[in-house]
C-alpha cells in the first residue's frame, strides 16, 4: 500500500466524521480538536503538508478541555476549506528514499510501535516492512508492555498519550530492561515541548521524535539508530541483565569450540535450559520479578562453572552452557549441581514467595554446530514435554521428539481455505515438524482437540464468519489460550479501520488484508514462526 491508499484512507475518514455531524445540531470544541488532532498527526506522515498546516493553525483556536457546543451549520465553511485544501494536494507515491531503503533494514531489526492511531501505525508498519523489519503492535501501554518483554524488540516507538497511560508511563515501566538490552527507545508526540523532551530523556527515551512525522527523515533517522545498535551489539559480548554472554557471544564461541574440536579432536558439549513457566511468572508477580529471577539463574551459572567453562543468555528464559572437555556424563553431573542450587532460591515479590525449576537438553559436538544446536534443542523439548524440571541428553539411537508447529486456517471461504492449505502444506523445516489444519468456522475450530501446551500454533483467522465472527473468536482465544506458543494473524476483507483495532486490541499478533498474495501470506507466517521458535 503507497501513500496514495493511506491519504484515501484519510479522505474517507474526513468524511465519516462530517457525515456524523450532520446528524447533530452540535458538537463540543474538545471533540473538534481532538478530530484535528489526529487529522494533523496522520496528515503530514502521509505527504499532506499544507492540510497539517492548517490543522496547526485551527488547534491554536481551541482547546481539548472547552465543552463548550459549536453548532454543527456553522462547520459548513470549516469543511469546504478542508475540501479545497485535498483537492490541491499532490497525491504522492512513496518517496524515492524509500524505493533506494527497500530491504535495507534486516529480520533480525524488530521495531515495536506503541500508538492507538491505526493510520498511522499501518503507514509505519508497511513502510519498515518494506525495508525489511519485522513489525509488533500495540495499540495500549499494557499490551505494548507485555509484548516489550516477551518479543524483546531493538526499536520502541512509544506515543505520547495512549489510552490507557502516558508514554512516560511506559518507559518508567521499560526504561532499565531496555538500557540493558540496548534497546533504541523514543517516544513520538505531537506536543514536542521542552519539558516534555527533558522528561522523555530524563525517563529512559534515547530520542524524541515530533508528530507528524516526515517520512524521509524517519527513513535517515532508523538507518542512524540502526547501525548504531549494531556497533554497540558487535562491542558487546555480556548480556547487560544477567551478567552471562550474549547470543552474539555464543555465536562466536561454538564456532570457536567446534574449529578447535576439528584440528585437535578435543570435544565439548552443549547444555540448553529453559526456564520452567516463565511466562505465568510475569502474569502472576510482574515483569520486575521475572527478571529477579534472570539475574538470579545468571548469578548461579557464573558462580558455578569451572574457569574454562562459558554461560550465555540465548534467548528470552533460554540459557546455555558450552563444556569444552566435558563427556555428556560430566554435564549431567554439572547441571544437577546448578539445578539443586537455584531451584533452592525462594523468590520474594510482596507478600508473595515463589520457587522456579528449568529444564535441560544436552548434547555432545560431532558433525557441526548446526546439527550440534538442534541435537540440545531436541533434547530440551523432549525434557519439556516429558514434565520438565529435568534432564535430557541427546542420543541419535533414540530419535527424540522434534518440535511440532501447527498451522490453522480458520475461513469459510473454502477456495481460500484450500488455497493455503494446499500453499502452507509445501511448507517444510529442518527438525521441525509442520502440520496444516482448516476448518470452516469458529465453533467447529474452538470445539475441536486442538490446543496441546507443549506444541506451536499459528492461526490465520478470518474476520467475517458465519455463527461466530473473528473477534468473538479471538477474544475466546486470548482468553483461554494466551500463551506464548500461539499467535493470531486476522485476515480481513472490511474497509473501515475498526476491525483492525480491534483486532489489535484484543491481543492479534499481525494482521492481513484480502486480497493478499499467497507468497505473501508464507511471508507473514515464516515472520510469526521467528517470535515462537
């Protein structure tokens, strides 16, 4: 979609509101800034400089707490400014800077936008999309902050004001993980003050960026951050939270170990752990003591390991520990000394005391670091799935469960029920298992067998369906199976923005337009596949 859809989408919103009016003697001056509010917001990101000018200039005139009633007739000439003011702008095509950015960014840049302002946050997304990034929304602090810590992105984008709390709110909430991860954070605003820049910065923000945003600059702003961030992150081997390496840190590392291995024959072995329920951890006590809980696995890790031996943070609740001269026998033995300390500590959070378990997958290096990483890794789901809170090494005379990733289409459209089957079923992974599953509507979906907690779940849902609609499936689905192994992508064919919205708020993962590609679609999916394994 170029700048041309999106200022159509403006044009149709313009449109809706007058239409609304009509049917009123009067509308109250807070209702009117706020409509001119997001009209200057929207207006000058997507191209329309001269119609956020005059927005600017109208805002200077009211103020969002007057009630006082402006009669609806009296708007008559308010409209055919705003009229004359679109049929003069040049309808623009996206900038030649975005053409030469195309891909510029890569998968592993994952931007998270916390803004209600659906026009806005759906120009940013296929904008950063089209340069490569991977895309997270949120449409209220809560979710942003939820999806903060559990996708740990490298980019916040945090609105100002959001529905539910300011965007100061959600950096005194994200502010320390974030310097800690070296995460870009900046918060967006129309209100670019002094004192609200000084409060930004004073709060965690590395930027402040003004509202609407000029997309050529943006472009020039995210390359800056970005690479940035990528020479900081190529300096850094420790992860800032936990004291142990980084991912980047064990990349480099194994490869060490394994040439090593090559030219003298001397082996090592790799330990993968998994927190046991994390994610019940930060729902029942919050993300401050999940983290209590990261800093104190790494303080046991560090404290425990021979010299020789090297910890890491791989990923989210994912350690590893790489054992150069160790047999499997000796790691065995050194992870259950590490696993009876830690699960001794008794956290702390208010009047509450809990305890937390891990489970263990290792595997000893032969044929490569790839085959060595998915052996451990076959390992510790088996160790999972078996009950966790234990041990399990890898031995290829034992094949052992390999993760199972379920892709389900839920469309009463049966030709596009079959077409993706048919696409989603080519689909294939290494040491990963990939079924398909369609059904026809909500109830017979929700009804089925179809959840088990150890396995992945992809769902493409359509938004109309007869008996039940999408959002009443989602809601059912965010409600009963909101965990971090299952995400929703909504399809949806309706023009106006409130299905997105609230698809969005509800807790959907992504979002898709019909009609859509089918290359697209394996896109988005294969996008999805990277947050959940």
């Amino acid at each position: 979609m170029d700048q041309r859809n999106y200022q159509k989408m403006l044009f149709d919103r313009i449109e809706m509101a007058f239409s609304e009016w009509q049917d009123r003697e009067s509308i109250a001056e807070s209702e009117l800034y706020r409509f001119l509010h997001t009209l200057k917001r929207m207006s000058g990101t997507i191209g329309m400089d001269s119609l956020a000018k005059f927005c600017s200039s109208q805002l200077a005139m009211l103020s969002v707490d007057n009630m006082n009633r402006i009669p609806v007739h009296t708007l008559n000439n308010f409209k055919s400014r705003i009229h004359r003011i679109i049929e003069n702008v040049d309808v623009l095509k996206d900038s030649d800077s975005l053409d030469m950015s195309i891909n510029h960014l890569d998968d592993e840049t994952t931007v998270l936008i916390i803004d209600d302002n659906l026009e806005f946050v759906s120009y940013i997304k296929e904008l950063l999309e089209k340069m490569g990034a991977q895309v997270i929304i949120a449409l209220n602090g809560k979710r942003g902050t939820e999806k903060f810590y559990s996708l740990r992105p490298n980019f916040v984008l945090i609105d100002l004001y959001l529905p539910d709390m300011t965007g100061f709110e959600v950096l005194d909430r994200i502010a320390e993980t974030a310097r800690a991860r070296h995460v870009i954070v900046a918060i967006i605003g129309v209100e670019a003050s002094r004192v609200n820049k000084i409060t930004a910065y004073e709060r965690g923000a590395m930027d402040f960026l003004t509202k609407p945003l000029d997309t050529e600059v943006f472009i020039s702003y995210l390359f800056n951050r970005n690479e940035m961030r990528k020479i900081i992150g190529k300096s850094v081997v420790t992860d800032g939270l936990t004291g142990v390496g980084n991912r980047r840190y064990f990349d480099e590392k194994v490869n060490y170990f394994a040439e090593l291995s090559t030219r003298s024959s001397d082996g090592f072995s790799l330990i993968m752990l998994d927190i046991d329920h994390f994610k019940k951890i930060n729902d029942l006590y919050g993300h401050p003591a999940g983290d209590d809980v990261l800093r104190k696995l790494g303080e046991v890790m560090m404290e425990e390991k021979r010299e020789t031996d090297h910890a890491f943070r791989y990923g989210g609740e994912e350690f590893a520990f790489l054992l150069p001269g160790a047999t499997v026998e000796e790691s065995v033995v050194f992870i259950d000394r590490v696993r009876t300390r830690f699960n001794a500590v008794v956290f702390q959070q208010g009047d509450y005391q809990f305890s937390v378990t891990f489970s263990v997958g290792i595997a000893s290096y032969k044929d490569g670091v790839e085959k060595l990483i998915s052996s451990a890794d076959q390992a510790l789901y088996e160790a999972k799935r078996s009950g966790r809170d234990r041990t399990v090494v890898y031995n290829i005379e034992t094949p052992l469960m390999r993760r199972k990733l379920h892709l389900i289409i839920v469309d009463d459209d049966m030709l596009i029920r079959t077409m993706l089957f048919e696409t989603l079923s080519e689909w294939s992974l290494p040491d990963i298992d990939i079924t398909v599953h369609a059904f026809p509507d909500g109830p017979s979906f929700l009804e089925s067998n179809w959840f088990c907690p150890e396995e992945y779940y992809i769902v493409l849902l359509d938004g109309i369906m007869p008996k039940m609609d999408g959002l009443e499936v989602l809601e059912r689905l965010k409600r009963e199976k909101d965990e971090k192994n299952v995400l929703v992508s909504m399809m949806t064919a309706r023009t106006g923005d409130y299905d997105i919205k609230a698809a969005l708020w509800l807790g959907a993962d992504d979002y898709i337009m019909k009609p859509f590609q089918l290359k697209d679609i394996l896109f988005r999916v294969q996008q999805l596949m990277t947050r959940i394994l």
